[in-house]
C-alpha cells in the first residue's frame, strides 16, 4: 500500500503558495467579481482571467476539524485573487519529520477560477471542476499546469482543495455520537461537495451555467468522481462527468464502515478502530467526548503523518481512505451500478495501458503464480495475457495491474451507465510522450493522460521541467482537448476534424484508442479478452479482490 502510494506521489506537483488577503482598493484592469460572500478580484493575462485561492467554506480548524464544511463568513471590499491558497495540509514526499508540506494547511479550502476574458454575467458557459488526485493524501487544486487552457476555448475551469489524510477520511466513536445530525467519516467528499454548492451560488456571476456543469478527476480525484456520482447529497450538482483512472467498482472506494459490526469482508478493520488507534499512538485513551478534545488540540503536523495505522491485531498498516459512513456515503459506487442508482448523466472514463495497481503479486514473483489467481480460470487468463508464453513477466504483470485496477472497473461502470441508457464514452491511452520512450517501455504511466487533456504539455511540476514537447506530442494533446471541451459543452465529446469517438455499448466494445503511434482511432477494445477474464474471476469470487490505492 505504501510502495502504491508513495509512486502516486511521484506525479503530483507541489508548490508554494501565498494566503490570500483582504484589500479596500481595486483596480479599474482588474476584473472584480460579486459572489455570495463578497466581492473578488482577480488578474487578466491576455485573453484568460484568474480569480485564486477564493474560499468557499470557513476555516476547518479548531471546533471544526472533522466536521462538515462551514458556512464562509462574508467580507467587506474586494478580496485579493491573484494568489492561490494553501494547499490542504499534506506530510511526507519531502517534508522534514515532524513538519507538514511548504505551503500545506489545515486552513485549504480554497478553489480557483479561469473564465475567458471579459466573460458577462450569465453568459452561460460551460463549467468544468477538476478534483486532484494523490491517493487521498496529497495533491492540490493548485497544481502546475492546470491554468487557462480549457478557458481559451471557451470552458471555465474551476480547480479545488479537499482535505486529506486523517483529515479528510477519519472515524473515533466520539465523532459518531457528536452532532447526530451531520454526516461523519468522509470529509474530503463533503468538501468537493460543498465546493460544487459554491458553484451552483457564484459561477453564473463569473458567467458560467450552473447547470451545465462537468466533473473531471485523475486517481484519487477519479474515485471521487464515482463517489460523487452515487452520494445522494451530490445529486444535481453537476451534468456530467469525467473520470481519469479512478477505477468504477467497490475497490478505491468507500470500503470501510465506520462501525466495525458492519466493517465489510474487505476492510475487517473498522474506521473507528483505526481512528482508536492513532489516538493510542498519541497516549490518548478512551473513546469519548474529552479524548476527541485532545484529537482535536493535536497539532496538524501530529494528525498528517503519512496517513496510515496499524490494524491493532498485528496487520498490515492500514491506509486512510474513504468511509461508508451509511449517511453521507450509503453504498459504494459498485452496488449503486449495479442497481441503476447512480447519477444520470453522460459519463467519459477511461486509463492508461501501463498504469500502476495491485498489490496482488510483486516483481519477484513468477507469471504461474499470478495466473493461479484465477482459480480455473487460469487457462483463460494465460491465453489472454501470455498466448504464446513468451511475454517478459514484467509486461504480464503491468497488463494485469492495469486492468484489475483501472481498465476492468471503468468498463463495468460505463456498462452500467449503458444499461440505464446514459451516454459513456471509454478511452484507452497508449501513447508515450517522445521524451518519455526509454522510461516507459510498455507504455504510458499513471497520469500521463492528464497534460494531454489539458493541452498543457511542457508546463514543469514536480522536479526539472520537461523537454519541450514535439509536433506529435502537440497533436495528440489538441485533439484530446478539443474532445474534453465538447464533452463539457454537450456531453458528446465528438466535434467537427475529429475521428470519431463511438459512444460505448458493450455488444460492439468500442472505445476510443489513442495508440502509441499518436493516432485516435474508434475501434474494438483490444483487451476483451483480459477484461473478460478478470471480469469473471471478480464476480466468481476468486482471489482478484478490490484493491486500495
């Protein structure tokens, strides 16, 4: 678990950013709007307006750690938007012990926004908010790279912080009992969900459509997308949805029941308890109401310390995630599938061919081992992923990584959007950056999809900046925006000059293949067969369990 989060870590991009201030004075080039909370001003460069580090709830510090989103108290003149906010408290990947991330806080929820210049008040623009991935433990909405592009066409964009670690996924039966009322357990959702509220209040002031709104997220944010798309609090808040290797069955998701009677096959190992736990670890015992006041007194830097406990019976340490609490999150995003209960709207999903997963076997292990995984499937399973028996392990494993993680779950959920007769739209991306050829010799890792989408190539994040991208790269990067921008206009990613996207249907399999050679080409899934044999082990119940990020 920590090996797959830790390389999560290595795609996010963290930067420094300043807190935002309060000013009396404002600009007359400045582009100043009114929001429910008072007025912000932001900077124009070129033809693309800014407004950051707006906040669109009150501090969740002090009282209001581990409870929902409040209320933003309002304020006098115009707030300075030219900065982005700090990014939500985060440790490790650099940060000294002891110390939380340079320009991470408790005090983060804070959203950006980019509009095309000069955009009028209810001019009913399409809006599109981008929720991060960092496997619930870091990233930010502040990351390089996601500026201004979608807004030249024409887009506005809106990125967010949710909070994360323990204080975003946290259970202790004293927060149970505390404020019967209120939902408990997963509060970086109630944060994404607070943020889309923001944007039903504020975004036709910034000249968007509140009701047409699309969801789009990567990883952790791609889980977040199919969490939002089954939490009944989240209904009507958005019209469509994107989600970036973010899976689509029960395995990133909501798996662990606050209650340790209801804790489910998967996650023995109640919240509550891991929440017990961390509190033992701090020399805090008891349950009730004094020991959460001293959960409470911790410093941020005691409660972000990389986000995972020990079970208390001797296991493995167990990652900080989402919770099925049975109030805010009623089910997990598979049985709402399942049963048709997911929000109706168009959906686009997809992945990489050679991402990250597991852990299910290690790169000691052998090829027949991994295939004994699929009990008498496991004839079927050699035929899809090794035919011919010569494939290097390395290769088999990555496939099956890939397609146990992400591949095989975004088929099943676009199938049940199918089912239902809402529009899903599956991609599967195989091209490799011409600068990244040698590294990734089975293709394309974790997140490299996600500049091409934004049309952001060569932006530097985390480490040296990257070479410059070529023509090719360029290419692939503008059709694959231009799909991203209908979609957020029609929920119909397809467009004039641009090869056809077929809308999925699981008795012709068609997905969308953006091949290693940088074409885009409509065709038949070429795994079919993998996904196949996965998708029988999965609901025989064999070894091929859900698996966390």
């Amino acid at each position: 678990m920590k090996r797959i989060i830790t390389g999560i870590a290595c795609i996010l991009s963290f930067n420094l950013y300043a807190q935002q201030t309060i000013v009396n004075s404002s600009s007359k080039e400045a582009p100043v709007v009114q929001t429910v909370s008072g007025k912000v001003r932001g900077v124009s460069e070129g033809n693309v307006e800014s407004f950051k580090g707006i906040p669109y709830a009150a501090p969740p510090v002090g009282e209001f750690r581990w409870r929902p989103p409040q209320p933003m108290t309002p304020w006098q003149g115009e707030r300075d938007a030219t900065k982005f906010g700090a990014n939500c408290a985060a440790g490790g990947w650099g940060a000294a012990p002891g110390t939380i991330q340079a320009g991470s806080s408790e005090d983060c929820l804070f959203l950006n926004v980019w509009r095309p210049a000069g955009a009028a008040k209810n001019a009913k623009l399409p809006v599109m908010v981008w929720i991060h991935g960092g496997a619930f433990v870091g990233g930010s909405g502040s990351g390089a790279g996601v500026e201004g592009q979608f807004a030249k066409k024409g887009v506005i964009l809106i990125t967010i912080n949710y909070r994360l670690g323990r204080l975003g996924h946290f259970a202790f039966p004293a927060l149970s009992k505390e404020h019967p009322d209120e939902p408990k357990g997963s509060y970086a959702f109630m944060d994404q969900i607070a943020a889309l509220k923001w944007v039903q209040q504020n975004i036709a002031a910034f000249g968007g459509n509140p009701k047409n709104v699309t969801i789009f997220g990567f990883s952790a944010g791609g889980v977040s997308v199919h969490s939002l798309l089954t939490i009944p609090a989240a209904k009507g808040l958005f019209q469509k949805a994107i989600s970036h290797s973010g899976g689509g069955r029960d395995g990133v998701l909501t798996g662990r029941p606050i209650n340790k009677e209801n804790a489910s096959s998967y996650y023995p190992v109640s919240a509550e308890t891991i929440g017990i736990n961390f509190a033992r670890k701090h020399k805090i015992e008891g349950t009730d109401a004094s020991a959460l006041a001293k959960l409470r007194a911790l410093k941020v830097e005691e409660i972000v310390d990389g986000g995972q406990e020990n079970d208390g019976q001797g296991g493995p340490r167990i990652y900080s995630g989402p919770i099925l609490d049975g109030k805010l999150v009623t089910e997990t995003a598979e049985s709402a599938y399942k049963a048709g209960r997911q929000a109706r709207v168009p959906l686009l999903i997809g992945n990489n061919s050679a991402e990250i997963g597991g852990p299910f076997v290690n790169a000691s292990s052998t090829k027949e081992e991994l295939f004994s995984l699929f009990g008498e499937l496991k004839e079927e399973a050699k035929s899809a992923y090794d035919p011919d028996g010569n494939k290097e392990f390395a290769e088999v494993l990555t496939r099956f990584n890939t397609d146990k993680a992400w591949a095989e779950p975004a088929r099943f959920a676009a199938s049940s959007f199918a089912a239902v007769g809402d529009p899903s739209y599956i991609f599967l991306f195989s091209y490799v950056p011409a600068a990244m050829k040698e590294r990734m010799k089975y293709g394309p890792g974790h997140g490299t999809d996600i500049s091409f989408a934004f049309d952001n190539l060569g932006i530097g994040g985390f480490g040296p900046p990257p070479p410059p991208p070529t023509s090719e790269d360029k290419e692939v990067a503008r059709i694959m925006n231009a799909y991203w921008v209908n979609f957020a206009k029609t929920g119909n990613p397809n467009g004039k000059d641009l090869p056809k996207w077929p809308v999925y249907n699981p008795k012709t399999n068609e997905i969308l293949d953006i091949q290693p050679d940088g074409k885009l080409v409509g065709k038949f899934d070429p795994r079919k067969a993998r996904l196949d044999v996965i998708e029988k082990a999965v609901n025989k119940g064999d070894k091929l369990q859900p698996n966390g990020i």
